[in-house]
C-alpha cells in the first residue's frame, strides 16, 4: 500500500467526513454504521483510498479538541481496516495521525502540511508511510483573512517547496511526499481557477501532487443561478468530475473526490482514449 505513491494510475480518494458540520456531506455519515457502509461504497465504487476525516475545515468552523476528533475516527478507522479498506487519516494533529496508523490507517492527509503541528513529521517518518502535504495558512476561523496572494502560484509554490524541505529536514522520505494546493483553503475562487490553470509549476516541484476540487464553494459559485444564487454542493458534480479530470489530464497524481464512481468512470474514458496529457504552457513530460 506504501507503493501508492509510485502508483502507475491516477489515484482516487474517496472522502469521508464523520464530522456532523461538514460542508459537503453536513452529517451524514456521523452514526458509525453509516460511515463504515459509506466508506465501503468508496472502495467498491473505485477509491484507493477512503479519506476519514473527524474535524470540519471548512472555512470559519470552529476546531474540536484532540480527543473529540479521535473518538470520531477511530472506530470507523478501525472498522473499515477490518473490512480490508485503505484508509488515509485526514488530521492535522499528530496524536490523531498517531491513533489512526495504530488503528489501521495507511496514509496521513494533514491540510496543514505539517505546519498545525510540530511533532506530525515524527510521526509520519517513524510510520514510514506517505504524507499529503496540503498548501495551508492557517485554521478555518481565520483563513478567509489570509488569502492575500502576489502570484499565488508562486507564492504557493514556494510555501509547499518549504513544507516539502521540513519534512525532508526532519528525515522523512522524499518518496512518502505528496504536495497538494489546498483548493479553497485561504484562497479565493479567482486563486482556486488559477491554481488549477497553472498545475505544471507546480508539478516542477518534482511530487505526486493531489487535487481535492469537489463541490467545493467556488464550484458553486461558477454555477450559480442568475440571481447570484450558488449551486448547491449536491449538484456540483459535473464540475467536480470535470475538473478532477482536467487535474490528472495536467498530471495530478490522485484526485479527492465525495462521488467515487462519477470520478472514476470518467478518468476511465480518459483512459480509454489514451490518457492524454495537457501541458498547460509548461513543457513537461507526463506522470501517470
Ligand atoms: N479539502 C478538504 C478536507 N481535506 N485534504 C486534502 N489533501 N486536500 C483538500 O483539498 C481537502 C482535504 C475540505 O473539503 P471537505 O469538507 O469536502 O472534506
């Protein structure tokens, strides 16, 4: 499973909240055997990985103590090990990330891209296993106020070359690192676009790089009705599976997606016709 990183295909992780505020799934799947039925439909539909997270990030929530957030996922975590599903932790907290690979878990996704907590690189590098290193400036309470950007490729590109470098620094492997841009997360819809326009300098950086785009609010905002109304996240799914497309086609390494099976039947028609390859203005050889 640690080979995931080194995967030939795209890899598609199946997001599952066990939060009761999430945006995107606001709940639903809070009762156990919910999530556990929930995490198993990922796998089945196609996920590689089923991503558990307990702590809402969506902007302006509020954070849970440490405890609260572990109670959430280790049970699920647990169970859905059991049932023979790989599992990432979605944590930003190292004792959380620590309980999670003990229950089972395979893979650390930290938003924060171990800024949130200083000990989550020991964590990781004594695991061994690979470590999503989000592009983060800050908890959700406060990072509307921080998305303040001169080029915000570069400047995202130079905050995840210096998370990529601590990591690193503290003995992690460079091949359990993967770099995400962290859509939505102190940045604007305008970032987001740009972001997503211009991944090959990001992919410079030499990472498997994951884009998490799905019904997130700038989805919504593009879709919005003529009065300005935005676009409920359920029905965000076509430009969900659009851009997750868009992503691998620039040569994302893996996807983030709530709707597996939408996601992975449209990488297979990409697939299918040959799994070609945009260059986006950067002349760069392909990564499968
Ligand atoms: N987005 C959310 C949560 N975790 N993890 C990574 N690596 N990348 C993301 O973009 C990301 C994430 C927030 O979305 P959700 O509330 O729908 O889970």
């Amino acid at each position: 499973m640690t080979d995931l990183v080194r995967a030939p295909g795209p890899v598609v992780m199946g997001v599952l909240n066990v939060t009761p505020d999430s945006f995107s799934d606001g709940g639903r799947y809070a009762d156990l055997d919910a999530a556990v039925g929930h995490g198993v439909r990922l796998r089945d539909a196609g996920a590689h990985l089923v991503d558990v997270g307990g702590e809402s990030t969506r902007p302006g929530a509020e954070r849970i103590d440490a405890a609260t957030e572990a109670d959430r996922v280790l049970p699920v975590i647990r169970a859905l090990t059991a049932a023979g599903v790989p599992v990432s932790i979605d944590t930003s907290r190292a004792r959380v990330a620590e309980a999670a690979l003990g229950a089972g878990a395979v893979v650390v996704n930290d938003v924060s891209g171990g800024l949130a907590d200083p000990d989550m690189a020991r964590v990781v590098r004594d695991a061994g296993c690979p470590w999503v290193l989000m592009h983060w400036r800050g908890h959700s309470r406060q990072m509307r106020e921080l998305a303040s950007y001169g080029d915000v490729v570069a400047d995202v590109r130079a905050e995840l070359s210096q998370r990529i470098d601590s990591a690193l620094a503290a003995g992690v492997a460079a091949d359990r690192i993967v770099i995400d841009p962290g859509l939505g997360f102190a940045k604007t819809a305008a970032h987001n676009w740009e972001l997503s326009a211009r991944l090959p300098e990001l992919l410079d950086l030499g990472y498997p790089l994951l884009f998490g785009a799905s019904r997130k609010s700038y989805l919504g905002g593009l879709l919005a009705d003529a009065d300005g109304t935005p676009r409920p996240t359920a029905q965000r799914e076509a430009a969900t599976v659009a851009t997750s497309v868009l992503a691998v086609a620039a040569g994302a390494w893996g996807v983030r997606v709530h709707d597996v099976r939408a996601t992975t039947d449209a990488l297979a028609v990409w697939a299918a016709t040959g799994s070609p390859r945009l260059t986006a203005g950067t002349e760069r050889e392909g990564r499968r």
